[in-house]
DNA sequence: CGGCGTCTTGACGCGATCTTGGCGCCGGTT
DNA sequence: AACCGGCGCCAAGATCGCGTCAAGACGCCG
C-alpha cells in the first residue's frame, strides 16, 4: 500500500484529499504546516508527498529545500498560482512533479500513481565505470581498482554535473553555477584548478585528459559510456 | 539487506523475478511447490514471500494458511486470475498484499517495498562484527570482545542511520535531521562533538578513524565490508 | 538536595581546501 | 613573426572545516 502524506493549510482540502486517496487504498497522513510536515516525514517517511505552496509558517517551497537537504522522497508541488515562476523553481528545487489548483481529484491521482511509479523504477545509481576506475556520484565514492580516492565537496559538485550530462557538452556558466551559485565571478580560473585536480586524480594521465575533456571556449565534457 | 522468497511453479517466472530482484540488491530465494516454500520459510525466514496462487503439489491458498500457522512473515500474493474473490480470500488468510499477472517489475518492486516497511523496519539483523567489534544496531547493543560497550542515544541514533547506508556517504544534514528534526541548527558542531564520541568508544585508534570517515564540507561515512 | 550521566556551547589549533595571481604553452589570427 | 585569447600548471596565502578540550546546563534518580 502506497503511504502518502498530505501538507495543505486548508483542513477542507486535507479532508477531501484524505477521503479520497484512502478510498484507493492509500495509506494518508496530513499535515497543516510546513514544520509538522517535515516532522512526518523524517519520522515516518512516506511514499509520496503532495506539497502545497501557500502555507502559514514555512513558504512550501522552504519545506521543500529542507525536504531535498536529507531525502529523496519524492514529491508533488500543488499551487494555486500557475505561475511558471513557481513551476520552475519548485522543478528546480527537485520537486517530481507539479499541479496547479482547481484540479480534479482523477488527475491528482493520475500523477500520484505516475510518479510513485516513477519512482519505483528506482533510478539506477549514478554509476560509471572505466577500465579500474569506478565513479559512484550518488554515494560519493570514487576507487581505481579498489583503492579508494578521495574527492573534495567542489570536485564531487563538478564530476556530479558532468557525469549527469554524461558525453555532452556542459557549458562553463553551467558548472560554475553549480557550485558558486549563479553570481559566480567571470574573471576567475576557478574551473582550470579544479579540473586540473580532478583529472590529477581520475585520469590516467592527467596530461592527456580522456574522461574529462575541455571543449575551448565553451565548456567541459564527460566522456564515458 | 532484505531477503525474498519467490514461490511459482514457472521457472521462467522464478528467473525473470530472481534477476530483477537481486539487480536491487535483494536477496532471492526460489521454491517450485508449496512443500519447498514451507521449508524454505521455516528454515531462512525471509523478510517477505512472493506467492503464486497456481501450484502444483498444495494450492497457494492451503500454503498461505500453513504458513500463517507459525508465522507472521509479510506475504504478498500473485495471481493469474483477477477475480475478487481470490483477492479477498488471500487477503482474510493474512496476506499482506495481493497484485495478479501481468504486472511490471516496477509494479512489483514498489510493492516489495512498501511491505517490508509496512511490516516493520525488519533490515534483517542491522548487526556488523569487526574485528573484535560487534555493532547489534537493532538490538542497540555494542560489544568488543565480549565486553559491553555503552553508547548514549544520540551516539546510537547517529551510529544506526550511518550502518543503514554502509559505505554510503551520510550527508550532514541527513544526520542532524535524524536526531534533532528538521528545524536543527546549521552553525553548531554536534555533529563534531558526538562523532568524537562515538569515535573514542568504538574506534581502535580514536585519532585515527578507520571506521567512521570524515568527508569534509559534505559529511560522513561507515566503512564495513 | 546532591550526584551522575548526557548534552550543549564556546574557544582553540591544525590541516585540508579553496582562492588568487602569475607563468608558459598552444593554436589561431593578424 | 608577433600577437592574443584560452587553457594547464604551480605555489603561496587565506579561509574553512574538523577534532579536541573543558566548562556549564540539563534532566534523572536516589
């Protein structure tokens, strides 16, 4: 039985929703602020989460910042407004999907049922592997032929977009909003150090780059696979 | 890891669920007819039995009542033939959840999961033996050779969530969700401090961890195995 | 009330990591 | 041939994050 928990401040669409998903069989939990909700999950750790963006206390998409900082739960972002503003950022945020208010319950479910779907294919782990070495970006783990190497946090940063956009080209204002956020300087090297010390310590020989190659003027890419 | 036994007469079937099964990371068992399923059950108790209605020697239903007969193993019913009645008789006997072919692997799996949680953590035996080191983490028991070792709640809290993703980088604010809710404060050192902790009671070498690995800026890792 | 174990908080030193500037190489252009 | 933009490389200094210690707060129980 999918669990899902329920975070909306209006008690009559809690009840509704609530009455409706148990008659599919599902398991419901609600919450009515944002902190009650990130209670539940850490404690209970549902299924799905249907996330309101109008709530008293924390602004839903707080909760969802929070939520993506020590889960992976996925999570349906509801909003009154159908701003595409909201839309984007809340996508961006890592929420898996997105409906706007007036919707009709079936289309609730719909989404619901795709996206626990979805997310039972259990997205295969980010893993690459290349003669000895091996790259586990989602458990942050990196060997060559069983020794472990270690990465820093911006170097994991990096190797993580690149190896997401693996074989295509990923553009140097990409990377660099990754990790210094998107005031990043232009006039720095920034990224020449850190690829540099990436490949110093992925590549085979870090003076004639394989895995990691640079595209001039242009960006970085991935190559493996 | 969680362990399943799949009971069906069609080693196709059996093989097909096997692969997909143990690509996750379970473990798979298989049982061809009703005799073996007991046995099997009896003597390896799975965490969760995957049972074909259509069995050649006992019908799937006479196992299930055998089988609910010593044990409250979770059990999730497969069947061929949609008819409701199945569904509810299955159901009244103890199963604990019921889906008819043909069905995704997707399907499958999500419902694999949903009830071994359902049932209860079960992680079958969270225990980890190093060295003279013994870490019952169900049981919240911790021993070196022999000897009672006594970790405190926090400790205990922080050495679980790690041991659940061996190997696996547990990010800060994983940790500090687990034991002080979402709301934790960002600028202090608990973690630092209970860490040492647990480092000073567990460790061989406090001052030189082996198996609680600091990943600076990101968070830390439990290496066993 | 007093003792005990546990948790919190602040301060300090040290090593890892990041930043910054400079230099040389290379390919393309003038 | 000289110039130039873009990059790899290096190394020094600044900064950050961690481990450690110790003092105090807190709750529990006798």
């Amino acid at each position: 039985m999918t669990f899902v928990l329920v975070v909306d401040d209006d008690p009559a669409m809690r009840r509704t929703l609530s009455i409706n998903l148990r008659a599919r069989d599902y398991e419901v939990e609600t919450a009515g602020d944002g902190r009650s909700a990130l209670q539940v999950v850490e404690e209970r750790m549902p299924d799905v989460v249907l996330l309101d963006l109008g709530l008293p206390d924390l602004d839903g998409i707080a909760v969802l910042t929070q939520l993506r900082s020590f889960t992976q739960v996925p999570v349906i972002v509801v909003s009154a407004r159908s701003e595409s503003d909201d839309k984007v950022e809340a996508l961006d945020l890592g929420a898996d999907d997105f409906i706007t208010k007036p919707f009709s319950i079936e289309e609730l479910l719909a989404r619901v049922r795709a996206t626990s779907r979805r997310v039972g294919r259990e997205e295969p782990d980010l893993v690459v592997e290349v003669d000895g070495l091996r790259l586990d970006v989602t458990d942050s783990r990196a060997t060559r032929d069983g020794a472990e190497i270690h990465l820093t946090p911006i170097e994991w940063k990096l190797v993580e977009v690149l190896a997401r956009h693996r074989g295509r080209l990923v553009r140097q204002a990409e990377l660099l909003t990754a990790v210094w956020g998107p005031a990043y300087d232009t006039q720095t090297n920034y990224l020449r150090v850190h690829l540099a010390s990436i490949r110093r310590k992925l590549e085979a020989d870090p003076s004639r780059p394989v895995l990691f190659v640079t595209e001039p003027g242009m960006g970085y890419r991935f190559t493996a696979g």
